[in-house]
C-alpha cells in the first residue's frame, strides 16, 4: 500500500495523487520519490495510458522540502559530498524521469506549490490551478538554491526576468499573476479543479497513443535542439505515423465525417 502516492487508472487517464496532506506532501524526508519512480515506469510500460493528472489532498499542491531534514543536512557528519550524492540519487532523478515522461502530465494545482512543490509542477506540460492557489520559488528564502532543476525549468515557462524576480526574491504569486504570468494556463474555481484538468484529459486521451507520446518527445527535445536537428526528428517520427493503423482509422473517419476509433 502507498505511503505518499495513490495510482488511480480511470481509461487512458493516469491520476497520481500525493497524499501526505498533514505534512503538505513534501518531496523529501519520506517515500515520495521512489513511489513517483515507480510509479512512471508503469505508465511508461503501460500503452494505453494517454495522459496522467498529478494532483494532491489537503489545502497544499506541495510544500517542496522536509525542513526537519534540511536541518539534519547542516549536521558536521553529513559531507558535502553525501549531499550532492542525495540530491544525485533522489529528487534530481524525479526532475529526469517526470519530465521526460512520455505522456502529458497536467498538474492540478490545488494550494500552496512552494520551492521544489513549484518545481514539480513545472516538470508537467500543463498548468490548471485552483483560484486558492499560491506559488513561490523559496529557495532563497532558506539561503539554498534550487537544487531540483528549477533554475532551469522556470525561466523556460515564465522566461527570463520574471524566472529571476521569483528566484531572487523567494515572493510568493497568487492564481491570478501566475496566470498572467503564463506559469499556468488557466484559473478555475476551487471546486471545479479536478474536474477542470479530467476534462483537460479527456481532450488529450481521445488522441492517438503514438501520435501523442511522439508528440510530447518532439516538444521535449526541440527545447534544446537545432532546428535541423528537429526538422530530422520530426521526419523520422512522422515516418513512423504514417505507417500506423491509427493514422489510417483517422483519416478515414475524418473523410467518412465520424469519430475515429483508436486501437
């Protein structure tokens, strides 16, 4: 039985769910990061799954850190070293492996995403936040810097000088300006998130399989790729849709003016 993760399938749709909501379901100082590896490789051993929504229970998304054990990392028998290797071998391989994830994640922000909690949420394609939702890049504020990827993934979804002000001052944003800020896509009422992002799902689950997981790769390594190298890319991967049956079910049912039935 999880600790820290619920795995709940409903079709095509993946929700994973942190459930720690006492603790404000922080990503160390617990089993989060194993159950989150695990948890990845079954969606990307499973084929029918076609989109995961990452959400949470209680009042906060994700408060980042175990305080408690940033405390005991100050401690003089815990080496440098030891904590590049903790970083290395724990949320570091979460940044990887939830990133590069071969379906799109859609994060339900549903309170309080606070230092590695924000950054979690920037490892998902999208963005859907309750109107009670808070955001903070606080590394800072603890006299740290982010050590999960964050100085990375912010500036590419805010850009450059807003990725700044947020990592230089550790200030909190509401809905509202991380809507404006382009850090998510859209603001609903608090009630309506779950079933904002299952229908934000349902929009992308209809898709072809291949066609999406393809997809999502492409997006990734255009981040930093030449345009000659995705141009390459995008041939070789569109080589492979056109010889698949769902291609042709998709043109045929468009022609015939139905819906298509994916395998």
């Amino acid at each position: 039985m999880s600790d820290f993760l619920l795995y709940e399938q409903d079709g095509p749709v993946v929700t994973l769910t942190m459930n720690q909501p006492e603790q404000r379901n922080p990503l160390t100082g617990n089993t989060a990061i194993p159950e989150f590896l695990a948890a990845i490789e079954r969606i990307h051993d499973d084929r029918s799954v076609r989109c995961v929504i990452l959400a949470a229970n209680g009042p906060s998304f994700c408060a980042g850190g175990n305080l408690h054990k940033m405390k005991r990392q100050a401690l003089p028998e815990v080496t440098e070293v030891d904590i590049r290797q903790d970083y290395r071998r724990g949320i570091q391989r979460l940044t990887l492996n939830l990133f590069n994830l071969e379906v799109p994640v859609i994060a339900a922000v549903n309170g309080h995403a606070i230092g590695a909690g924000l950054d979690l949420a920037c490892m998902c394609d999208i963005r859907i936040a309750s109107e009670k939702a808070k955001f903070a890049e606080s590394f800072i504020k603890l006299g740290i810097i982010p050590g999960d990827g964050g100085a990375w993934l912010l500036q590419r979804i805010v850009g450059m000088s807003r990725a700044a002000e947020l990592a230089f001052t550790g200030d909190t944003i509401d809905a509202q300006q991380a809507l404006d800020w382009n850090l998510v896509s859209r603001v609903v009422p608090h009630d309506q998130l779950m079933p904002a992002a299952r229908e934000m799902a349902g929009r992308i689950a209809v898709n072809a399989a291949h066609s999406i997981r393809l997809t999502k790769r492409l997006m990734r390594e255009a981040i930093h790729g030449r345009l000659s190298e995705v141009l390459e890319l995008s041939a070789v991967f569109q080589a492979i849709c056109h010889k698949t049956p769902d291609h042709s079910e998709a043109v045929n049912a468009f022609l015939e003016k139905r819906a298509p039935q994916f395998s």
